[in-house]
C-alpha cells in the first residue's frame, strides 16, 4: 500500500555498495522534489529523491545471523527510507524513519529480519521518553508500531505517513489515532502493557523482557531509584500476598494499572491515582506506573519523581 518513492531520470533507484565503517547501510536525500510524481490526487510539500547505500561487508558485524541474512534485512530497511522520503524527507516526528523502517523488515523479509535485535534497548529502559533522543531507540520501538498494526491493522502504519504529506510532529501521529478513536497517550499506554506482556507474535526472537523498576515487599511507602519520563513507565513487582490499597504520590501525570499473571494470560486492572488491588489472584502481578504527558515536542523529554 506504499506509495511508490521518486525514481531518477533514468527510472531508476539509486543505489550504491560501499566500505562503511559504522552501520550496515544508510539512506541520503539527494534532491528536493516537493510532490511526489506517483501520487497523482495527493501534493506533497517535502517530498525528495534519495539514494540507498549497502555495507560491502557483512561477514564482520559481530551479528549470529549469516551475512546473506543480514544483506536482505538491510535492503528492505533501506529502501524503505526511500519510500518514506517520497512522502516527507523533513518530518518533525524523526521516530518515525527509523521505527518504521525496522517495522517493516519484520513484515517483509521473513527470518531475515534483524529488528527483533533491536528491542532489548528499549525493554531495558522502559522509563525513557518515547521520541527521545537517546541513540537507539527509535530502531528499538518498532513494536509500538506492531501494536498499533495488531490493532487497527497493517495499512495504518502507511496511513502515519500519509498524514506526515500535510501535519507535522506529534499531530502526524495524533491525526491517525484520531480516525480510530484513540489518543496518543491511550495508544502509548496499551504499547507498555504489550511490552509487559511479550505478546508479539515475534517475542520468542526477543532476548529480553521489561525491566523492574523494584518489589513492593511491606506495607507503606515504597519510592523508585529513578524517574519516569513522558509516556514512559515503571514495572513494580508485588511481593505482598492478599488486596492492598495502593495510591500514588507525584505528578499528577502519573497513573497505576495493576498487571496480573493467570493462565498464562496478563490481566490488567486500571487503578488510576489509586485503588485496591488483591496480588493473591494471580502467578506473577506488578503495578505499571505510567506517565500520559506528551512532550512539548518530540524528543523534549524530562523526568518526574513518585512514590506508591
């Protein structure tokens, strides 16, 4: 359902093989083009030509998967930046081109695709903002582009760049939840609760889960080591057998769902500021601690303080 991207004057795709000293390949826009040729009822504002450039050596990526493997997961992520570059080569929302990329080696390649490598970076700090700067992670939370397809399906992800063609920012993606009846901060908040869950049909390529924030092991306070920054999240781990009321203290951002193990099922219960929630009823239950603030603008991202 892509749009097809610009081709040279030739008709060609511009691609190259070459040493590259740091990644496995890279994507360049090389000339601006504003609107897109192959899209005949739609004006593009930054639509541009890009060029696609292959490593010449896969057999020395330190990587378990096999050069031939690695070649064809490369490939399809790159030329996917092309694609996007079809579409806007200056969208505000800069998450998009890496996630969606890795994305979409997960749906086009097969056992060849290398993003399930990725997500451990992510899992390992579930606290850190989404859209944040940090390196890394925005190859790492393509899954929350595979849950956002798991719910609205496949073609949704095209439609976020079809809405980067005439919004920018987070409105580019708060434009495709608002045809679906969601939010960013209701789509975020589900994407942590799947990532507690692991229920991805690719979890099993997964070679990590999300990590603890800590145990609530008594009753009274119990606060963090760190901070939890705008739509990111903390797992507590419940060590207290039986119903307890638990209620945050904080920004007034922050809210509780209580995560429950049964059957080999993850049950979620709602808490808000605070609630009861009986920990007796499950294998395995944790509070998820959320924090539904968007960023002023993607990758502004800041910290606050709790306790439960």
């Amino acid at each position: 359902g892509w749009a097809a991207p610009i081709r040279d004057a030739d008709g060609r795709y511009r691609a190259y093989v070459a040493r590259i000293t740091d990644a496995m390949g890279y994507t360049k826009a090389v000339q601006m083009v504003f609107d897109n040729p192959n899209t005949s009822n739609v004006r593009e504002r930054a639509a541009a030509r890009a060029a696609l450039v292959i490593n010449n050596d896969f057999a020395h990526m330190g990587k378990k998967a096999t050069p031939e493997s690695l070649m064809h997961a490369t490939v399809t992520h790159e030329f996917n930046h092309v694609i996007q570059n079809g579409y806007d080569a200056q969208e505000g929302l800069s998450w998009l081109y890496e996630s969606t990329a890795s994305w979409t080696e997960t749906t086009t390649v097969g056992t060849d695709q290398d993003a399930t490598d990725y997500v451990a970076h992510d899992l390992a700090s579930p606290e850190v903002c989404w859209t944040t700067r940090a390196r890394g992670f925005d190859y790492a939370q393509w899954t929350l582009l595979q849950s956002l397809a798991d719910s609205y399906g496949e073609h949704f992800i095209v439609g976020i760049w079809e809405n980067s063609v005439r919004y920018d920012g987070f409105e580019t993606m708060s434009q495709s939840l608002a045809a679906v009846h969601s939010t960013i901060p209701a789509a975020l908040e589900r994407w942590r609760i799947q990532n507690f869950a692991l229920d991805y049909d690719l979890a099993p390529l997964f070679n990590a889960s999300v990590k603890s924030a800590g145990a609530i092991t008594r009753n009274g306070r119990w606060s963090p080591r760190g901070r939890i920054e705008q739509l990111g999240a903390n797992y507590v781990e419940i060590r207290l057998r039986g119903p307890r009321a638990y209620s945050l203290r904080g920004d007034n951002n922050l809210e509780l769902v209580g995560l429950g193990q049964r059957n080999g099922q993850i049950e979620v219960v709602p808490l808000g500021r605070g609630g009861v929630f009986d920990s007796s009823a499950y294998e395995y239950a944790a509070l998820m601690v959320f924090n539904h603030a968007v960023p002023p603008t993607p990758g502004d991202c800041r910290g606050v303080d709790y306790s439960i």
